[in-house]
C-alpha cells in the first residue's frame, strides 16, 4: 500500500494519478474534506487529516509500506518557516515506529542550510528528518515549480514576464521533453 501525502495538491495529484493505474491500495493523505472527495475512489482511498497530529499520522504511516511525503506550505500570512517546520517535524515525529520501508521525499533543487532562504531551509531540514527516521529515502529535488510561476499569469496576459533569468537563457523542461527559451 502507498500513502500519498498532500494528494489534493498539484504534485501529490499527480503522483496519485501516476500510481492509480497499478491497482495497488492507495491512502491519499488530505487537509480537507473538499480535496478529498477530488481523490477519492477505485483504489484510491482519501484519509483527512491534520499533519501536525503526528499520533494519526503514524496510524495511517502503520497502514503502508511505502510512503510520498511533502511538507504542505503554511499559510502567506503566517511566519511561513516557523509554521513548515512544526510540519516537517511532526511528519518526522509519524514516522517513528511507522514499520514503513521506503520513503520519496519532495523538495527542491537549492535546499540548504541558512538564514534568509526561505522555504531552501526548512525543505534541508525536512530532508534530513526524514533521512534521520531510518527509512531508506529518496529525496527528489524539482528544479522548478510552475506553479510558482502563477503570479506571473496576469503581467503575461498583458504580453510581458519579468524574470530573474537572463535573455539567451534556455529554462529545461524535462517532464514535457522539451526546452524553451525565454524572452
């Protein structure tokens, strides 16, 4: 069986669509009963729950042997590091005594140590609190998320992004198997 956590977002979707097709039993691990009702069915079963209750956490962990973890994003009007690593420590908490065998751990291509890096040091920290559980890990560090790009959409529609990228610069886009460049 294979847990799903945050499986009502962008990636954990994605990650339920890919394994739906292989039959297997699937907990889809969701803050709402409104994502829920989005991913469940089939073989895809939608768990809610609160990631900061680490005990039902590691209830649901007890149920699988393999797990895709990511530390959901806190809310913009909060002290976002503060809050994501009350996340990622309380998943690293569930993950005690889970009986789990494999974990996938979502972060990001920059993740590191340091002050005034934003989420970089608190997805390190994650990183290495799941490394820490014993479970053997792999950690998948994305270089982009599109949807970061999101606040961009308007100012597009308007024929101009504003980027931090250089002009020639060619942005990989290996999930679709080609580049772009940007402009």
């Amino acid at each position: 069986m294979y847990i799903v956590l945050g499986a009502g977002g962008n990636v954990g979707s994605r990650v339920i669509e890919t394994l739906r097709p292989a039959g297997e039993k699937i907990f889809a691990l969701v803050h709402s009963e409104q994502k829920a009702s989005a991913v469940d069915g089939g073989n895809v079963e939608a768990v809610v729950l609160d990631v900061l209750d680490s005990a039902a956490l590691r209830a649901v962990f007890q149920r699988g042997r393999r797990a895709f973890l990511l530390n959901p994003p806190a809310h913009s009007g909060t002290d976002t590091n503060a809050e994501e690593l009350k996340t990622a420590r309380s998943i690293a908490t569930a993950l005690t005594d889970s009986g789990l065998e494999k974990l996938v751990v979502q972060s990001t291509y920059g993740a590191r140590q340091g002050d005034g890096v934003g989420d970089l040091s608190v997805l390190y920290e994650f990183e290495r609190l799941a490394e820490a559980s014993g479970i053997p890990a792999a950690v998948n560090r994305a270089a982009y998320y599109y949807t970061n790009l999101d606040m961009l959409l308007e100012p597009a529609r308007k024929g101009m992004i504003t980027t931090a990228f250089p002009e020639d610069f060619i942005l990989p886009n290996l999930a679709n198997g080609f580049s772009r460049r940007s402009r």
